[in-house]
C-alpha cells in the first residue's frame, strides 16, 4: 500500500463526513443565527432559547437527512470493505 493511497483513502473518509455531517452543521448554524438575531432585538438573554431550536432543528433535520446520510456512510463503508483485499496483501 503506497503513501498516495493511504492519503486518497483518508481524502475520502474526510470528503464523506464533510458531506454527511455539512447539512446538519448548517441547519444548526442558521437557526442559531436566526434565534441569535431575534435576541439582539428583543434583548431577551435567556440561555434555553439559544439552545432549545437549534436541539429541535438538528432533530428534525436528522429525520429528514437520516436516509441521506446514513445512504451515504453505508455506501462509503461498503466500498472500503469491498476494497479490501487492496488494503491488505
């Protein structure tokens, strides 16, 4: 096994959990933007409220993108377990 392909299998593995993890991440993040902007304006600081829509909007995003994602992994894993007999010799 040359050092370029451990890197590309590595490159892979790093390109699946960017993809798998990215839609989750970014639910998160506008939601938290979203709830961010609406305490700025209220001036309302309460901790719960940061925290308990981007908890229900990773939940549901998690619902919608589970089969996607879980697709994606096993898709992933099927390949390098198909590929093994180049990883060992």
């Amino acid at each position: 096994m040359s050092g370029e392909f451990v890197v590309s299998l590595a490159e892979q593995g790093i390109f699946t959990i960017l993809i798998v993890a990215g839609p989750i991440l970014i639910l998160a993040l506008v939601v938290g933007l979203l709830v961010s902007i609406f305490q700025a304006t209220t001036q309302i600081q309460e901790q719960t409220l940061a925290f308990i829509p981007k908890i229900v909007a990773v939940l549901l995003g998690i619902v919608i993108f589970g089969p996607w994602m879980l697709a994606t992994m096993v898709e992933y894993a099927t390949n390098l377990f198909q590929n093994m007999n180049q990883f060992v010799r």
